[in-house]
C-alpha cells in the first residue's frame, strides 16, 4: 500500500470519525438538554439514541482499519494480532445491523400505510449484514495466509539448518 493511499485513507478517516463524534455530542446534548420537544409521528429520544449507537459502532470500525492500516504500513498485517481488529469490525457492522433493525422495528408503526418502507428498511438491516459476512469470509482469506506465513516462516528456519 503506497504512502498517498495510506494518508488519504487516514485524511478521510480522521475527518469522517470527527464529523460522527460531532454529530454525536449534538445528539447527545439534546437527549440530555431536553431543549427539543418531540413534535413528529416518530419518538425522537429513541431515534437519538439508536443513531448514537449506531454511530458508535461505524466509529469502533474507524479505529480498527486505522489500526489494520497502521499494520500494513510496518507489514506486520499477516499476523494473528490482526485478527482482534478484524473480529472487532465484523462486530461492529454486526452491532450497526442491530441497530438499523431497532429503528426499522421503531418506524414500522408509523408506516401501516406503507409497509413497503418497512421491508426495504429491513433489507438494507440484512445487506448490512451481508457485509459482515464478506468481511467474515475475508477473515478467512487472512486466517490462510497467515498460516501460509507462518509456514514458509517454518520451512525458511528448516532451510537455513540445513544450509
């Protein structure tokens, strides 16, 4: 991975993790201020609270590709010591899938007219899904080559007893 890609992974990281934890505190200053009145057909104060942990969920995947891209910059990827990062982002998009489940189950009354809304908002939960399996099956492409090096490792150390 180049150092142009490396920084610019990180330029959007940084900027995308301070923009969530702003909207964070936003949301979380009107949960505590009281300052906003429900006005609408949907409760706001759960809304707030599912999108607060939703968000906390993307921001736990942030830190854990920073974290992968940090080891892939000293080439140190293909370690077991990855798999905890890459376990934590498959948890978080699994966490985040629960959560769009809650505001789709949370909205589902207000839409008895349309049930449509409800079903494609429960789509978009099991594509959300989807993509922790992608990210489970690329675990298991990192689980091989990880055995894969430590292998050659092996077979390296035997060679140079020989030799």
């Amino acid at each position: 991975m180049g150092k142009l890609a490396v920084r610019a992974l990180r330029a959007v990281l940084v900027v995308v993790l301070a923009g969530t934890v702003f909207v964070q505190a936003l949301m979380l200053w009107a949960l505590i201020s009281g300052n906003d009145p429900e006005d609408g057909a949907l409760p706001l104060t759960p809304l707030r609270v599912i999108t607060i942990l939703g968000i906390g969920a993307a921001q736990v995947a942030m830190v854990c590709v920073w974290r992968l891209v940090a080891m892939v910059r000293r080439g140190t990827v293909f370690s077991h010591a990855a798999f905890r990062y890459v376990d934590a982002i498959i948890g978080a998009i699994v966490a985040a899938a629960l959560v769009w489940f809650a505001a789709t189950a949370l909205n589902a009354p207000g839409q008895r007219d349309d049930p449509g809304v409800t079903l494609m908002m429960g789509g978009v939960g099991l594509a959300i899904l989807g993509v922790a399996l992608i990210v489970l099956v690329l675990r298991t492409l990192l689980a091989q080559a990880v055995a894969r090096d430590v292998e050659a490792a092996e077979m390296q150390a035997e060679l140079d007893e020989v030799i």
